[in-house]
C-alpha cells in the first residue's frame, strides 16, 4: 500500500561537486526517514489487526471517495478473513445508490455514512450466517457484529463544495457512532488518504478494545497539522424491534436461545407463518412433518410473524414480546417480519417450504386480499413463487361445516402449479381461534 523510490547513486561519483554531494545525501536520509516512518506505521497497522481479530468481531466495511488504504489493509494480513466479512468501496454516485437502496442528497454526509453502516451491519451477519450454514456457534451474538461506513471528499481535480473532509460510522447491535473530521487541503491525495485511513482504523480498534484511547490522543498530536476532529457522536438505539418498526431492517431472526439476527435471507427453511396467540403443538408438528417429509434439517425450521396484519394492522411492542417469549420457552426459531401477504415473504426466502393449512391456502387465492383483482392475484402469487418457494398444503378441518378441507378443494392458479405441494396423511385440527375461546392464553 506503499510505494517508494528510493534514488541510486551514479555508478561514479567522482566528478560530484561538494554541493551537489550535500543534496544527494539530504535526499537519501529523506527517503531513508520516510522508510522508518513507514515501517513503523506499517507495524502499527499490523499490530491493530491483530488485536481485532482476537477481539472475535466481525466487520464489514464500505467506503465511498477515502480510505482505499483502510480498506486494502483488513483484507492484507494472513487471517484477515477471521474478521474481515466483507470490504465494499461504491465510489461513482450511481454504485453508491444502488448500495444504499436510495438517492442521496450528497455523496459525503452524517446521513449518507450512517446509512452505510447499517447496510454495512446487516450484509455483516447476513454473509456470516449463510457461511456457517446457519448454525451460528453459541459465543457469537448480535452484539459481534460491526457495520462500517465511510465517505469523504479528498483532493480531485474538481471544485470541491465543503473541502477535505471525511465521516466514519459504526453501527453494532444498540448504537452507532459517528466521526467526522477535516484535512489539510494541502496534503496530496495519497498521503490524505494514508492519514485518514490509519486514524479511523485506530477508532475501529477502540471500538473493538484492541486500543486504548491514549493511542488515538498520540496520533492526533503528531499529525495535528493534517488532521481535525471536528465531532465524534454516539446514538443508542432504543430496542432491536424499533429498527424493525421504523424500516431500518426487514426482518429479525430469533434462534432458539434468543440471540437476534437481523435481516437474515432464509435459503431452503421450512417456514410457518402466523400470528401464534397462542403457539399450540400443531404449530410445532406442522414444522417437524414437513422438514421430515421434504429432506430438511430440524435446524432450519422457522415460525414467522409479522409485525403487520393483513385484517388487523400493526401488532403493538408489548404484545410483540409476549408472543417471541413462547418460541424461546420452546428452544425454537422465530422471525419478525414486516411481510403481512405471503406474497411479500419471497423476500426473505428462497427453495423455502411455506406450511400452511388449508383454510390459510384459501386466503392465500382469495381475490379480496389483491383487491378484488384476478390478475393482481396472479402476479402477487407469481413475485412469490420467482425464489423457488414452495405452498405444503395441509388438510384443515372446517369447523363451521364439518369438512376436512384439502388442497383440491380449491383452485391452483397455473402460476402455482409446480409451486405447491400437499402433505394428505398429517392432520392436526386445533387452532389458536378456538383455543383463546376456550380462555387458553399465552405463557411466558
């Protein structure tokens, strides 16, 4: 990440004049300098890393117009991979858009850097999770995870509106902190760039206690004519669910012992949708028959509520956490989602196998959910199907007219028909309707 020249003699020296002597030799303890600041800088970089990676954190950092140096640098060491999940740079605006999934005002600010973080954050544990199967070892939680945004405007060949600056965000499970600083414009741009990066790693490794304070205070007294702190800010965020209820994630995953996992893209699970109130035993047997029945690890099964009611709307916090209680009472997987039609859930899931029962599957291909509209219906069930999700289709009594429903007692819109599936020998006919009528509540 350093590249020198470092000037030779001539290969005869004796017409030199004395001045010309002077020169060379003030230039070659120049260079000579530069290379023990370097080293000395390169052995700090690496003694940082090291301390993160037995620190157990995993990162993933992304950066936009600074700290190319930073970025090199997490993936430079031998065992980087243990806790570097991922380094992304979005440098031209358009790449930076469809990272963030929105249209910035402007490239370099508080907003756009935070923003990074908490994609950062999420694709953190997300890439993580898949990696390991998701069979996630007991000692890492929510909490080990850090999310890493950085934007800034360096020296270019532009005019520049603000002047060199940079901002660095760092999200974990219940905070993010920001950093904003200025650089002496008249620095060149590789050395901004070396500067910068190697300040705000010393802020990640503070984060992540493999440096104290003490060592931020030094470098900033030494580089004190290249670099300003201009703020540094911490925000807590109020609860996990609040970063679901304001759209700042799309889903939390649950495991059996209650770590939270945000954001998380199921790939082949069996999923059972419902509101739960109360979870009964069919919910359960639902999962087992259909993992067994379809060659799926007991691991990977999931009861899914979302916060949203299709008939009812928003689910409130207080209730929210009485119904996880059951799952994690239960040792079981449970996710919140913010997907109320089964239509929306493609978007956490692919080759998943979606339980449900027969009066649920009649919901499903009823028109008054798409608005009265056939072919709203059919495009709505066929987003659904496009991840290779399947329906597992149970038999459900109807307790109003005492049939045992099935799945061919309703229509299979074509666009379903390689996407449906019916379990005919399991059959478990209490419903949580019937069981709070019964006066049966929730346990926690």
């Amino acid at each position: 990440f350093f590249f020198l020249m470092i000037r030779r003699p001539p290969r005869s020296t004796q017409s030199r004049s004395s001045a010309a002597s002077d020169v060379y030799k003030r230039q070659v303890h120049g260079d000579i300098s530069l290379i023990h600041k370097l080293m000395s800088s390169v052995s700090k970089i690496e003694r940082v890393l090291k301390n993160i990676h037995n620190s157990g954190f995993k990162l993933a950092l992304s950066a936009t117009g600074c700290c190319s140096s930073l970025l090199s640098w997490f993936t430079l060491f031998p065992g980087s991979s243990q806790y570097t999940v991922e380094t992304y740079m979005p440098y031209s605006y358009k790449s930076l858009e469809q990272f963030l999934k929105f249209k910035p005002v402007s490239a370099v600010s508080a907003e756009v850097t935070e923003a990074m973080s908490n994609v950062s954050f999420l694709r953190a544990q997300n890439i993580y999770i898949k990696e390991n199967n998701y069979i996630v070892p007991l000692d890492q939680t929510l909490n080990g995870f850090r999310g890493i945004g950085i934007s800034g405007a360096l020296q270019t060949t532009r005019n520049l509106k603000g002047g060199n600056r940079a901002y660095m965000s760092i999200m974990g499970e219940d905070f993010t902190s920001t950093t904003y600083v200025e650089i002496n414009e008249d620095l060149p741009r590789i050395e901004q760039d070396s500067i910068l990066s190697e300040f705000f790693l010393l802020i990640i490794g503070r984060d992540c206690n493999a440096i104290s304070q003490e060592e931020i205070r030094q470098f900033l007294s030494e580089n004190e004519s290249s670099l300003k702190v201009t703020s540094e800010v911490t925000n807590k965020h109020e609860d996990v669910i609040d970063l679901l209820l304001s759209n700042k994630c799309t889903n939390i995953f649950l495991d059996g012992s209650g770590r939270k996992f945000l954001d998380i893209q199921l790939d082949g699970f069996v999923v059972i949708a419902g509101s739960f109130n109360p979870l009964h035993d069919a919910h359960i047997e639902l999962g087992k028959v259909t993992a067994k029945t379809f060659g799926v690890s007991l691991h990977k099964i999931v009861y899914e509520l979302s916060i949203r009611n299709a008939e009812k709307g928003v689910i409130d916090k207080e209730t929210i956490y009485r119904r996880l209680a059951q799952f994690k009472a239960e040792g079981l997987n449970v996710m919140l989602s913010t997907k109320a039609l089964f239509c929306q859930k493609n978007d956490y899931s692919t080759r998943g196998f979606f339980a449900v029962g027969a009066d649920t599957y009649k919901r499903i291909v009823d028109i008054r959910f798409y608005d009265n509209n056939y072919d709203k219906m059919l495009f709505s069930i066929g987003q659904f199907t496009k991840n290779e999700n399947k329906l597992i289709v149970f038999p459900r009594l109807n307790s109003q007219n005492g049939k045992v429903e099935t799945l061919h007692d309703f229509q299979i819109p074509a666009v379903l028909l390689t996407q449906v599936d019916e379990v005919k020998d399991y059959r478990h006919d209490v419903s949580s309707t019937e069981l709070r009528a019964k006066g049966v509540k929730i346990q926690t």
